[in-house]
C-alpha cells in the first residue's frame, strides 16, 4: 500500500473520504503484513479484533471531524507497557499471562488522541540486553537480513516498523534501547530528556534513567508523537513540570549550527570501517551545508561503560526483588516453603541475563563493595554530565555513531556478555547525562545492513533535536541523489 510511511500522509488520504482507503481498511493491510511477517518475531500478541472496532470508531470521528490528533496512527508498544485489561510481560517468563489492571499515562494519551495500538511488541526481557536475545519468546529477526539480530533491547519496535507492520512504535530506552535498534533497522529512534515523558505504567528497569521514546519512519512523526506522550503526570514525581512545545509545528531555522564530534569516538579501534566512513561522509555533507563540525574530545568515553552498567544493575536488582513468587507474576510449581518459593519462582522465572544483572547489583550495593562501586560510579556519572554539558554549552549538537557495528549474526555474540554492553559505548552518554538523542539512518554498508548516526542536544532541547534533524535526513537525502 503506497503513500503510508507517515501519519500526515495517512491523515490526507483519509479525510478525502474515499472507501477504497479507510482506517479499517488501513488496519487490516497491517494484520495482513503481520501475518505474512509472523517469522520475524516482532509481535508478541496481536490485539487485531481490538484494532478493528477501534478503526470504525476512529473513522466516525474523522468523517465527523471531531478525531484527534493521532486519527490514522497504527502504533504497536513494547511489553513492558502496562495497557489496562491486556496483558505485559516484559517478555519475562516471570510475569508470563500478567494482565496489567491499568494503563501506563502514555498509553492513556494516545488512545486520547485516536491513535489504534494493534499489538505488544517483543523486547528483551525487562529490557536488558542489546539485541533481543533475551526475550522470554526468542529472538526478533532483523527485516534487512533475518539471520542479523534486530538489536535491544526495542528490537520488536524497530523491526515492526521497518517491515511496514505499523506506523509507529513506543519503546523504552535505559541507555539505548530505542536508538541501537532503529539504527540497526534504518529507522528514526528518539530518546528524550529523563522526565520528558511520566514513566508511571512502565515496567521498571533502572528507574533513574528509563525513557519511553518513539520509533517511526520519519521526524515529523517522532514529533507529533512526543508532543502527545510528553508532560507533567501527577502519577510520575520524576516527570517534569515544563510545558510540552508544539514539536509538530516548530519551524525549521535557517541558521549556521555548531555540531562537535567526539574525537574518540570517531578513532575507536572498535568502529566498524563502513561505519566510520558514513560517519565522515555525514560530516563533509554537514560542513558542505554551511554548518560548523568540529571535533572534540571526551576522555571520559572509557568509562561511560562501566559507569552506567554499575548504576543499572544496582537499579535492577533493587527493581526487580518484587518478582518473589508470591504477590504476582510466575510462581514455581516445585516450591513447599516461603525461603523455597522465593529461590525456585526467581531461578525459574528469570532468565540468564536477568540474572546476571540481578547478582552483579546486589553485589555493587552490597556492604563492603557500596562505596568501591556504585557511589564512585555516581561520582563518574557526574562528571560525564558535566563534561557533556560543558560541550553543548559552546555547541548544538553532539555528533557520534549510533552503534560501533551493523547488526552482527543471531546469536554471535550471546555467549560473551561483555561484547554485547560494550555494544551501548556509544547511546549511554545521553543517558547519563539526562539528554535527549536520536539515531538516524545513515543509508546501508555493502551488505544492505542499515546504519545509524546520532545527534544529543541540549536538557529538553527535543524541539532543536527535532528541527536539526529534518534538515539532516533533508541534506543526506539530496547528496545521496546526487
């Protein structure tokens, strides 16, 4: 079906009132290409009746012209959203056939603005991992190349988007999730500012730095959609009090932006070569346009690493001591006492990766070990900040690969945990930091794998972010044409 890769198109092909293109219409191409897409993984449940009432219903409103600002928008979300009367797992054998009793705020405020939410989508599970291998339902396939990994921990969000299987996705991103797997898939994934957008209904990961952010095909369509997810929520004591700008309507400046690029980064040994050089294609590109790229330098890049896996685990294993066996979620058939309800349900339910960041946590938070790990790694977070923000004082943007490879081969890299986080180097900078980020798509290497570039802006900058991104995909799109 042509003319569908974005919501304004959508909106101006439906308000012509045309019965050959109406949203049921529009909402059964979708399940038709979820069905014909089944082998990628990317769904974990499908609400396809759900999605046709809802269609009828929406389409009144448009031909009445009463429908919201989403009317038109097949969005799918990640399973650790929580939807009211549906079930969420966070793709965790642990909470397998929980049904959420309510709706997490930013579900509440799509369905407010008639967007039609067709499904859960696959993740790894409670989002912990760089290329949904994790999840409690196997891995997603990579659209581009199936044998390639989708990416993480949003993975069934970008594939679903990539392979045309709807509109739009909401992920997460802890330090990464939503830009390493678009950039994986060669689609567009925004992180905004931590406090952006209410966390409340969001199955918990590392509770100081989770962001829901969107995954589309185009700017205009991550705009529209933080513009209706992001504000103020009297259920989120973390969500920022500042008014939400019209991101949809900003217009575009006409000026000459100063965009600094880490040195480092650029000469890091674990830079893929085809990456490197879209990198550096994407500077001359800039630099041709009249904008000011030059580069800087971050000392500070070996540690984001360490840094932001001793906070998050510490995070998680405080996080996730909830999943006992007892209150909720998966209870182990094998147990006979408490202690043992409590060791069989956790060993049962978890798995392996889980399980790793859990006892690694509770190790940094432990007596003896608090203050050699996880205050110094709050100290260094601090210091990542500082410098991050020292930089975007006297610049824009800030300029770096999305990921430092392609999507590598299902299950290359799944026995060598350590290669898979040093996979985050460089997205959990702007999670440090609390800055908002996109990843980009930076054409394909010679394999047809997508590659991302990513842009961190200033703390609630995602009006700039957005704008110098149109004209970003705007100037590359001209000189690959070229």
């Amino acid at each position: 079906m042509e003319g569908i890769s974005s919501l304004s198109n959508i909106q101006s092909a439906l308000t012509k009132q045309d019965q050959k293109f109406t949203l049921p219409v529009l909402v059964e191409y979708y399940l038709n290409r979820i069905s014909e897409k089944q082998e990628l993984n990317a769904f974990v449940e499908v609400f396809a009746d759900e999605a046709r009432n809802q269609a009828l219903q929406v389409q009144s409103k448009i031909n009445a012209g009463t429908a919201g600002k989403l009317a038109g928008m097949v969005i799918g979300i990640k399973d650790n959203i929580c939807f009211k009367d549906h079930k969420v797992s966070a793709c965790s054998r642990i909470l397998e056939n929980y049904v959420s009793p309510f709706s997490a705020t930013v579900v509440e405020r799509l369905l407010a603005e008639d967007a039609i939410i067709i499904g859960r989508l696959n993740c790894d599970e409670f989002a912990m991992g760089a290329s949904n291998e994790s999840s409690y339902y196997g891995p997603v396939k990579n659209n581009a190349d199936q044998t390639k990994v989708s990416g993480g921990s949003s993975g069934g969000a970008a594939v679903a988007v990539q392979a045309g299987l709807c509109l739009a996705a909401l992920g997460t991103d802890t330090g990464g999730s939503v830009r390493q797997p678009a950039a994986f898939c060669g689609v567009i994934g925004l992180k905004p500012t931590y406090g952006r957008v209410s966390r409340h209904g969001i199955i918990s990961y590392a509770s100081s730095f989770d962001q829901v952010g969107p995954i589309t095909n185009c700017v205009e369509d991550a705009a529209i959609l933080l513009e209706v997810i992001a504000g103020p929520d009297q259920y989120d004591s973390t969500a920022s009090s500042k008014s939400v700008p019209s991101y949809s309507l900003d217009a575009i400046p006409d000026k000459r932006l100063k965009i600094a690029y880490l040195s480092e980064a650029l000469h890091s040994e674990g830079l893929d070569p085809e990456i490197k050089k879209a990198f550096e294609k994407s500077i001359a590109v800039l630099r041709e346009a009249g904008h000011v790229v030059e580069p800087v330098s971050f000392e500070l890049l070996e540690y984001v690493v360490p840094t932001y896996y001793i906070l998050t685990m510490a995070e998680a294993s405080s996080n996730l001591a909830r999943y006992d066996g007892v209150h909720f979620g998966y209870r182990s058939g094998r147990s006979s006492d408490l202690e043992s309800t409590y060791k069989t349900s956790r060993s049962e339910g978890f798995g392996p990766e889980v399980k790793r960041r859990i006892i690694l946590g509770t190790f940094v938070l432990s007596a003896g070990y608090y203050d050699a790990y996880y205050a110094k790694a709050q100290k260094v977070r601090r210091l990542i900040r500082d410098k991050t923000n020292d930089i975007l004082k006297e610049y824009d943007f800030i300029m770096l690969p999305t990921a430092p490879t392609p999507a590598f081969t299902i299950g290359e890299e799944s026995d060598d945990p350590v290669v898979n986080y040093l996979a985050d180097i460089f997205t959990v900078q702007a999670s440090l930091a609390g800055i908002p980020a996109i990843s980009l798509p930076a054409g394909n290497n010679k394999s047809g794998l997508p590659l991302g570039i990513q842009f961190l802006g200033k703390r609630f900058g995602e009006g700039d972010l957005l704008n110098f991104s149109k004209i970003y995909c705007s100037l590359m799109e001209s000189a690959d044409s070229d």
